[in-house]
C-alpha cells in the first residue's frame, strides 16, 4: 500500500516526529527546545501541534515534520518523505506526487536557500536595517537575499527540485548547466498563500543607483496567481482574529515596515491594484478593513478603487487620510507608531464619513454616497444607510435611493395583470387622472408617470404586446378596483352570498 505526500503528512505527528531527535519542553499549548539549526543558547525553536509546523525565532527556520528531517538528516525533502512513509509502513509512491506539490517544494527549498544567503550578505542586511526592517519581522516572513552566479540552481540540483524549480519562470535556463535567477542580487521576500506555502517571491533591489526596476516579481505560474492572493495574509491572520481588522497597505515594504513597528495585522497586494478576487479572500477573514495607502492624489485615487471593491465584498471599510506628501513609512518615522495606531483608529467608517459629512459639500457627497450605495448587497443595509443619509443632510429620499438595475427588470416582470392593464389604459387612453389619489407600487407609479407622458419606450414589452379589447370600459373597472382595494372582497363576500340565498331559495 503506497500514500501520497498529503496523506503522509497527516498521518505524521510533528510532535512525535522531532521528538525522536530532540528533547522538547511542553511550554502552553506549544513545545520548544534548543535549535539545531543555529547556536542557540536559550530554547527559540517551538513545535506546534495544532498547526504541525516548527519554527525557529532565533534564525527563521520553519516547516513541517517531513521538512524537518530533511534539514537534520541534511537530505532531500523528497528523500525524507520516502524514510518516513517506510517507517510508517506505507512507502511514498514517489511518481503519485503531482507536478504542482513538487513545484511548491522547489519553492519552499528555494526560500530557505535566499534565507540563508541573507544572513551571509552584509550590505543587503544593511539595507533592510536601513529601511527599518528588524530582525524578528525578516525571520517572520523569511526575507532572504539573491546571490549572483549558479548557487541557487546547484542547490536545487542536489535536491532533485532544479527542474520543478523551472516551471515557476524564476529561474531561467541559458544554456547546459548555466541559469539565471531573476531575483539575483535582490531582496527576496516570499508570497504565501494563505495556508503558509511559498507560491512565489517579490525582489527589491538594494541599491537605487541601478536602472532595473525597483521591484520585480515572481511570473504566474500554475501555483502563482496575482489575482489570487494577498501578500502578508499568512503571517497577518492570526493578529487580524486578534484585532478584529485587517490594515490594506499598498506594498511589501509597508507590511514589514508596520510589522517592525508592533502593527502586525497587515496585508498588500501583490504589485499591483487590489482586485475583486483579493477583496473576497480578505473578507473570508475579517469583516473590517482599514484602507492605508501613501497621502498623495494617486495613493487617495487607488485607495477608492480598492474601497470599491472591499465595499462590494461586504466590508466595513475606512480609510486612513494620511497627510500629504506622508507614505506609512514616513508617518512612523516622523510620529512614531502609537500616532500612527490613533490616526487608524480615529479614520471613520466610509459610509458615516459621507453621512456626517466631514469635508466635501452636500452635492459631491450624494454623488459619491450613491455611487458606494450601488454596491452594497444588503439591500435591508442598503436601506438603512439611505435613510440615515436622508435624515441627517435633509434630503428627499429619492435624491440617493435608486433601486439597482436588476431589481428594477424583476419589478416590471412581476406587474400584475391588473397593472398591465391600468398602464396600457394610460397609455391609450391618456385619461386625465391623478395619480398620487391611486395606491401603487413605486415601480409601478413611475412608469404610470411614463405613460401618462407618452414615453412608450420607458414601458415593458409585456405592456406595450397587452391586446384587451374594450379597454376604455376594463380601464376604469381596474381604476375603481385599485382605489378601493378592499371593496373587492366584500362584492364577491356579497356575490357568495347571493349564490347561496338563490340555492337555499
Ligand atoms: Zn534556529
């Protein structure tokens, strides 16, 4: 009976796994030791059960069980999986293992690889220093640095993974035995997905002098997807439960940035605008958001864009005003990171600042209120929040009430036969009539109002094809029926009762 790495993994218990090699001290739900993997002199490697992962706060290493020994038995990743499962007694069928869990591999393997390469780089530590990155946030998020020539390809070589690794495009093959990493001489931060698997990478160059792109990342691929996925959310989610929010900032640097400062439930993008995708697996985790881009018109025009989208997934958003001219970094550097917390914590809710009204005159602000209104689902919230705006500004409640398109198309196909009959009697008849003495439905009072003006296109097909013939005489038997709703009853209580005297007679 063979397994398959998922079932392998599920099957190992972390804790039990490492165990066998090291003695663990049970601290909380959690166990920790002293870490192999770097001198160590108080316990910062930790095993957690609930998660079946170990992470080191001393040098960033982490993983699963199967990762594990193939650090300490200095093996493959593929190689200790195959030891294991023997051991268990249900051998690894290697060639079960899909093309995308090895790419995913390839990934993690490479990540470590960068990792280490930046604890051996000075000038990229430097320059994360510089940009106030410190050393818990860079082993959080195992920020590592390229190195120029062949390592990485060697490296992934002698763990079976070069040719998986090729597949995610972030190694390119020149030529027999010579490859090109696209991140060479960057800061490499890795993506993950949000179940914590490396999906791909974002680089940084560290000197500005350069002409190459100050950012690049990794290429989609079959297990890259941009649209996909949040950078940040991995190592957010557990604060954003914690919180009760989610930060939305513009990039990488911003999340790490927050994260040095103690502002640890952050997510970005990943290069590029928020999409409907991301605003959706956001709101899978929080139903609050607080939108922070830079204090400048493009960082106020992207920050609108995502708002929309946030909105439209059923979120609470507000969004921090930064001063002009400030981007998250400079905020904190110039007032420090409790400002910084207040300013957050003071942004109102969207739809309350346009309610109340803080800064734009009365006409931008409905414009704008009936724009967000639109995409609001909620129609029983959407309700309310018209209201609220009517009340405090005094204004007619049409002036931002306006049922969504859709809805409107449901309405006319649902008018009864009665109202078919009283529209296209309007429409021929022109009678002169007023209207606001007939109780109507409001969809059905508009397009009376469209008739009576003769506006023929503003009616629906199934009014405009209605034949009845003799419609001058039905017309006004619909009218009567529709102003005394409840006399209609009563003459046929009456009809029933006459049948009855004439069967009893
Ligand atoms: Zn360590």
């Amino acid at each position: 009976m063979s397994s398959d790495i998922e079932e392998l993994r599920r099957e190992l218990d972390i804790v039990d796994v490492i165990s066998e090699y090291l003695p663990l001290e049970r601290v909380g739900s959690n166990y920790r030791t002293n870490c192999p993997f770097h001198p160590d002199k108080t316990p910062s490697f930790y095993v957690s059960p609930s998660r079946q992962i170990f992470k080191c706060f001393g040098c960033g290493v982490g993983g699963d069980a199967i990762k594990f020994v193939a650090l300490y038995e200095n093996t493959s990743y593929l190689e200790a999986a195959l030891e294991l499962s023997k051991k268990l007694g249900k051998p690894l069928n290697i060639s079960s293992i899909t093309k995308n869990q090895r790419t995913l591999l390839a990934l993690d393997r490479a990540s470590d690889f960068y990792r280490e390469s930046l604890l051996g780089n000075q000038s990229a530590g430097e320059y994360l220093k510089r940009r106030g990155i410190d050393t818990r946030t860079l082993r959080k998020f195992c920020v590592g640095f390229a190195p120029p020539g062949g390592k990485l390809a060697e490296f992934l070589e002698r763990e079976g993974l070069l040719e998986d690794y090729l597949r995610t495009k972030n190694l390119v093959k020149i030529s027999e035995k010579n490859y090109k990493d696209i991140f060479s001489r960057r800061v490499v931060i890795p993506i993950r997905d949000p179940s914590g698997r490396v999906i791909g990478f974002g680089g940084r160059k560290t000197d500005d002098g350069d002409s190459s792109p100050k950012y690049i990342n990794s290429p989609e691929s079959d297990v890259f997807k941009k649209r996909k996925n949040l950078f940040g959310l991995y190592e957010a989610r557990d604060y954003i439960k914690d919180e009760g929010f989610a930060i939305l900032v513009e990039g990488y640097f911003d999340v790490l940035r927050l994260f040095s400062e103690g502002i640890r439930n952050v997510v970005a993008p990943l290069g590029t605008a928020l999409t409907e995708e991301q605003a959706q697996l956001l709101s899978r985790f929080t139903k609050k958001v607080y939108v922070l881009f830079d204090g400048d018109p493009a960082g106020a025009r992207s920050a609108k864009e995502a708002s929309r989208l946030l909105v439209r997934a059923g979120l609470d958003v507000h969004v921090v005003k930064l001063p002009e001219g400030y981007d998250p970094d400079e905020f904190v550097r110039e007032n420090g990171a409790k400002e910084l917390k207040k300013l957050i914590s003071s942004s109102p809710e969207l739809f309350s600042s346009l309610i109340n009204g803080e800064r734009k005159d009365l006409g931008e602000r409905i414009k704008e209120f009936r724009e967000f209104l639109a995409l609001v689902d909620d129609e029983v919230k959407r309700f309310a929040l018209a209201s609220e705006f009517c009340a405090k500004n005094k204004v007619p409640f049409d002036t931002v009430w306006e049922k969504p398109k859709e809805k409107r198309k449901k309405d006319e196909q649902k008018l009864s036969f009665k109202e078919r009959v009283f529209l296209k009697g309007l429409l021929v008849l022109k009678p002169n009539l007023e209207l606001k003495d007939i109780p109507l439905r409001e969809e059905v009072r508009r397009l009376a109002m469209c008739a009576l003006l003769g506006h023929e296109h503003e009616l629906p097909e199934d009014v405009l094809s209605l034949e009845v013939e003799k419609i001058d005489k039905i017309f006004w038997d619909v009218l009567e029926k529709m102003k005394n709703p409840g006399r209609r009853r009563r003459k046929r209580k009456e009809d029933v009762l006459k049948t009855e005297e004439k069967q009893v007679i």
